[in-house]
C-alpha cells in the first residue's frame, strides 16, 4: 500500500512541478498580459505550489519508511531528519524543498503583484531547478554522478516540462476564446433596446480583438512546441540508449521496458493530436462566435485530451524513474519463442534483399506522409496509406531477421568469464564433446561423419557471436532435436554447464586473436578481446587478480617453458625496471608443471614474479589465444608453443600479443615493446571495460 501511496504523491508533485514551469513559460511568451485568462493561471500558480511541497513532504515520509522498512517512520520527523542528513537521497530531497519554498513565495508575490513578465521568467526558471535538482537522484545519477550525465536528464524533464505543463494554460485560452459574449445567444431579439445593443457590440468588438491576441499567444507556443518536443525526443532517446544498453530484448522482457513501451505509445498518440490541433489553430483570429460554430470546441475537446494522456505519460514516467534500468534487469525466461539477430542472419543474399526491399517501402512510407500533406489528402488517406505501406515494411524486412530463442536466450551467466570457469569447461568438453566436435572444436571428432549435418566448425568459424549465451545453455541442456546434439542437464551441473558456456566463448575469443601481432592498433581496443580474468599467489609474496590493474597499470603476461624460455627470461629480468617505469607489471607463468628442483633452478636464475598458484588455470585458458591467421591451431591440434607473450592495457583488453615461433624476433628487441606499451600509455579510455560475464 505504502508503494502505490508513494508513487501517487511522486506523481502529483511532479505534474505540479512541470506545470508551473510550463504554465510561466506560457505566460512570459503569451504577449498580452491583460487578457482575462492570465488572472486564472496566477491564482492557480500559488496553488500548484502547494501542491508541490505538500508531494515533496509525501515523499519525505514514504521514502524514509521505505529505506528503513518501518512503516512506521512515515510519521517520525526524526526519521525524516536523519534520512535527510545522512543519504544521498535526503540531500537531494532538501535542495527540491529549498527550490520548491522559492517556487511558493514567488508565486504568491506574481498573485498580489501587477502583472509582469520577469515574474513568470523567475518562476519558471526556479521551478525548473527544483527539476534539474531531482535529476541528481536519477537513474543518470546513480551510475554516474557528473554534469554530462545528469544534463540530458534535466534537460528531457525541463523540456517535457515546457510542452506538458503548457497544455493547462493552452486550454483555459481555448475556454476563454470560446465564450460566447453575453447576449449573443438571443440572436437580436426583438424588444431589445437600442443602448443595450451598442453595449453588447462593445463587448463583442472588445472580445474580438481579445480573441486576436489570445491566438497570437496560442501560434507563438505552438511554433515553440515543435523544437521544444524534439528535444524531448532526442533527449529520451539518449537516456533510454542509456538505460537500456543497446539490447533491443530489455525493451520486451523486462518491467523497465514495457513501461517504456507505453510511454512510447502514448506519446505518439499525443503528437498525432497536436498535429491535428495545429490545423485548428488558425480559427482562433476569428471573433468568437464564428469560432464557436467553426470549431472552437472542437479544439477544446482534442487539447482536453491531449492533457489527460499526458498526465497518464508523467504517472508513466514517476513509475519508470522508480523502477531498475533495463540493462540492470535480469530476463530469467525470454517470453517468446524468436529472436531478431543480424549476427546470426546477415550475409545471406535472400535476407539482405527483403531487408534492403523492406527499408525502401519503410522510406515510401514517410515520403508518403510528405506528399499527403502537400497534396492536401484527407485524414484517411494521410494515416491509412503510409501506416499501410510501414506495414508491409515491417511483414517484409523483419521475418527473415528471425531466428529460433528459448527462454534461457537472454539470461545473464552467474559464472564469471575467468580462467577457473574456462579450465573447467575445457575439461567437460574434452569429456563430453570431443567425439563429435573434435578435440579443438573444428567439428571434425570422429562421430562427426555420422551425422547427416556435421556439427559446426567452433575453432575457425566466429559461432558464438552468432548466438547468445543463453541459446548454448539451452542446447547444452535440452539437446538440439534432429541434430545428434545430446541433452546434458543429467549429466552436467547447471555451473558446469556454464563453464562450457565459457570455454566455448573462450575459443571464440581465441579465434579472433589469430589477427593479432606484436603491433598495438592505435585507438583500436576490439570489443570481444577482454582477456578472461585470473587470480594468482606469485613466488614473491605478491597475490591479487589481473583485474586488480584495471583503470591503473598495463600488464605484460608471460607463458614460457623451462628451459627453453632461459634466455628471453634473463632479458626481462634485466627489462623489468624500465617496465615498471613505464607503468607496466610483468607476471610470468610456467607452462608446465614443474617440480620442486625445476622451481628452484628457476628461482635462481630468474627474479621475476613467478606464477605459482592460478598457473595451470591461466595456461589452459590462454593457450586458446595461440592462433594466428596462417594457421588456425598454431603447431596442430592440442599443441602449445613454448613460449607466448600477452599486452593487456590498463582498460582491461588484450591489445598485442607476441609468439615467436610464430611472428619471428618481435619483442625480443626490447625498443620494440616499449614502443607498445608508449603507445598504450598515450591513449585514453575508448570503451567501457568489459564485462565479467559472456552474453
């Protein structure tokens, strides 16, 4: 119950909130300050105010029961006192009740005080504050408190403000213009005296010119509406790309997203009838009575509605502020038995050409729009033709964008991507997968002639991309009928079934590392080369994880053998100072297992931190990255080189790596690597780190 209370009071104070910002902007541009209508929205301004901090101390106390989960407290200052000096959230509350306090008194003083427009430019710009404050406890906010993120937050709300909280003013202009003038409903009836009809022309002619400049002020706020709502629109574009993280499958799975959606929809509906009210607009400098006939009524009815699914958009809007970001949400069952995917379906000739032919009548359509408009067709024909042709774009270039989903599609793994995850994984699959897909994944296990269509080649082709994490753990667990695939869920635990998910991410990964070299791409992290991560216990006492450097230090990784890697071991024993002036950490792992006498010897000829706990973990997950593009699996299958060097920047990706049997003397000149990892130090965040987890 003390949810739905909060939500409504959250509601009421936002809606008052933007339309005193609305309503002061309406009147500042308004022109005519003596029209009858300003002295009904001045004595609502004071009252809207109210409204305001009554909503604010709503908030105050719902809220505080709510973090404390003591319903209770709803009715204890105390409470409120200690949420508001110590929470974030309480600091935020104060600055809007500061701002709404001025909102109140300025809007009491433009009551008792001649008209004037730098009044409601005050009023406006302080009520727009109290909304920029809020934005400070947005969604924006909370994962990244800075002006860049927060402004387009403020400015979606202030703008929305400017349209919606207009509406109000808009319409008492529209009951004001369609009055009909005392006397004008008799039609001249006889009997009436010659004195009281010059009156009622008095009236009539004063009300005329009153109309005149009513419409004046309508046209002004209606050629400010049009840049003010796309704005609107560009804005919450941004802040959905935002929230929802560019995947499409958040806006139809997820509570955020469906909220989203019916904003969206009510939205349209809403600039439909303001485009439709626009064409209305010009009956407003007619004297009144002819408006009244002409469609003055009209008007009044299509704004009235106008303002009601707005107020339904701002309830929608109070709930998604309150309600965990879609990229945040977790999709445990994927409602529908499709997905869309341009990985898994481009490339296909008959798909691209419905495709390409769908966006074409896509584009009919809005020209259609275009030509309707200019041709003067009727509402019809204007609505009916290109919603007919986006129709048949969306029957054409979507279906073959379709591939098959399941419900765990989109669920996000609870394994991590890290070394432990990956090892396991490589030991089921040896045990389980190798008869069919063969030992490296290429699909050519000696089962694999058996089946009418061989499994797929997962070590030169890039298949995980294709598909999502969830789709791999739905075939590992359920087969893939008519394929041969066998169902594993009564064999492997749900986290084994997940490192496997991993290994196979693992080896995609790896076959994207065939393209790299010991040369750093300038300013080109690649967004699927984040290196799995590991946590080590080093010779030296030194222990952490190789995420631990992100956002502080490169890191050079070394995999070598004993003795073969003696010489290049000594050279960055020798090398390792002017590393680590370079803001570089050198770890060193052995290949393979060596005992207590390899380890010794070792010790005594190398000084250099020497992965011992975590190295067999680390060796199996990155010996996947050992292709290179002559030779898919360097060396044949299963076979390791002797000696591999990794450059991981400091933003967390796998940015160069060095193998000499491979790409020859390479960073055995030491000008060579510092010159890489200068170059990595030059640069600056590019992309966001990535991700613990596969998708």
């Amino acid at each position: 119950m003390i949810e739905v209370i909060a939500t409504l009071l959250r509601w009421s104070q936002l809606a008052s909130n933007m339309i005193l910002v609305g309503s002061c902007v309406f009147l500042a541009i308004a022109g005519s300050i003596h029209s009858p209508w300003v002295g009904r929205l001045e004595r609502a301004l004071p009252w809207l105010a109210l409204i305001l901090l009554a909503g604010l101390m709503g908030i105050l106390a719902t809220t505080t029961a709510q973090a404390t989960g003591i319903d209770a407290n709803a009715w204890h200052p105390q409470a409120w006192l200690a949420l508001v000096q110590n929470t974030h959230m309480g600091h935020v509350w104060a600055g809007r009740a500061a701002c709404a306090a001025l909102v109140c008194a300025i809007a009491l003083y433009i009551r008792v005080s001649p008209p004037a427009r730098w009044q409601y430019i005050l009023c406006a710009t302080v009520a727009s504050a109290t909304l920029t404050v809020g934005a400070l406890a947005s969604h924006a906010a909370a994962e990244d408190l800075s002006f860049l993120s927060v402004l387009p937050y403020a400015l979606h709300i202030i703008m929305a403000s400017v349209w919606f909280g207009a509406l109000p003013a808009f319409l008492v202009v529209c009951f004001s213009c369609t009055e009909v003038p005392p006397g004008q409903e008799s039609g001249g009836r006889a009997g009436i005296q010659t004195a009281a009809i010059q009156r009622i022309h008095a009236v009539f002619h004063a009300r005329e010119a009153s109309a005149t400049a009513d419409a004046l002020a309508l046209k002004r706020f209606s050629t400010m509406a049009l840049p003010v709502m796309l704005t609107v629109i560009a804005t919450g574009i941004f802040i959905t790309y935002r929230m929802v993280d560019s995947s499409y499958s958040a806006l139809v799975a997820t509570e955020y997203g469906w909220l989203l959606n019916g904003k969206i929809a009510l939205l349209l509906v809403v600039l439909v009838i303001a485009a439709r009210a626009r064409s209305w607009l010009p009956l407003l400098a007619q004297h009144a009575d002819g408006l009244a006939a002409a469609g003055g009524h009209r008007l009044r009815k299509w704004v009235s509605f106008e303002f009601v699914i707005a107020l339904g958009i701002v309830l929608l809007a109070t709930i998604v502020a309150n309600t965990v970001p879609a990229k945040h949400a977790i999709i445990q069952n994927w409602p529908y038995s499709f997905r869309f995917s341009l990985a898994a379906t481009w490339g296909d000739p008959s798909v691209m050409l419905r495709v390409w032919s769908g966006l074409a009548l896509l584009a009919a359509a809005g020209a259609a729009i275009a030509f309707g408009r200019s041709r003067k067709w009727d509402m019809k024909r204007r609505l009916g033709i290109p919603l007919l042709l986006a129709a048949v774009a969306l029957g054409v270039g979507l279906p073959p964008l379709a591939v098959d989903a399941y419900p765990e599609t989109y669920r996000k793994t609870p394994v991590p991507f890290d070394t432990i995850s990956i090892a396991n994984g490589s030991a089921h699959f040896a045990e389980n997968c190798v008869p069919c897909h063969g030992a490296q994944g290429k699909g050519n296990g000696v089962m694999a002639k058996s089946f009418a269509k061989p499994p797929v080649d997962m070590l030169t082709e890039p298949h995980t991309a294709k598909h999502t994490a969830g789709d791999f753990f739905h075939w590992l667990s359920f087969g893939i009928p008519g394929t041969g695939m066998p169902e594993f869920a009564d064999r492997l635990s749900e986290e084994d079934r997940w490192d496997v998910v991993n290994f196979l991410h693992a080896m995609s990964r790896g076959y994207q590392a065939r393209l790299m070299s010991p040369q750093v791409k300038p300013e080109q992290p690649q967004p699927g080369m984040g290196p799995p991560n590991f946590s080590y216990t080093a010779q030296d006492g030194s222990s952490g994880t190789l995420k631990d450097f992100r956002g502080k230090k490169n890191v050079l990784l070394v995999l070598f053998s004993w003795p073969q890697s003696r010489e290049r071991l000594a050279q960055l024993r020798d090398f390792d100072a002017r590393l680590a002036a370079a803001n570089t950490v050198l770890l060193v792992v052995p290949e393979d297992d060596p005992d207590s006498h390899e380890l010794e010897q070792i010790k005594d000829n190398v000084s250099l931190p020497l992965v011992i706990d975590g190295a067999h973990e680390i060796v199996q997950s990155y010996k996947l990255f050992r292709r290179t593009l002559n030779k898919a699996d360097l060396l044949g299958e299963g076979t390791l080189p002797p000696h591999m060097e990794f450059l991981v920047d400091r933003f967390g990706y796998l940015r160069a790596r060095w193998i000499p049997d491979a790409d020859g003397p390479g960073w055995s000149s030491t000008d060579m690597l510092m010159q890489q990892v200068a170059q990595l130090n030059r640069e600056k965040e590019i992309l966001p780190p990535p991700g613990d987890h596969v998708h």
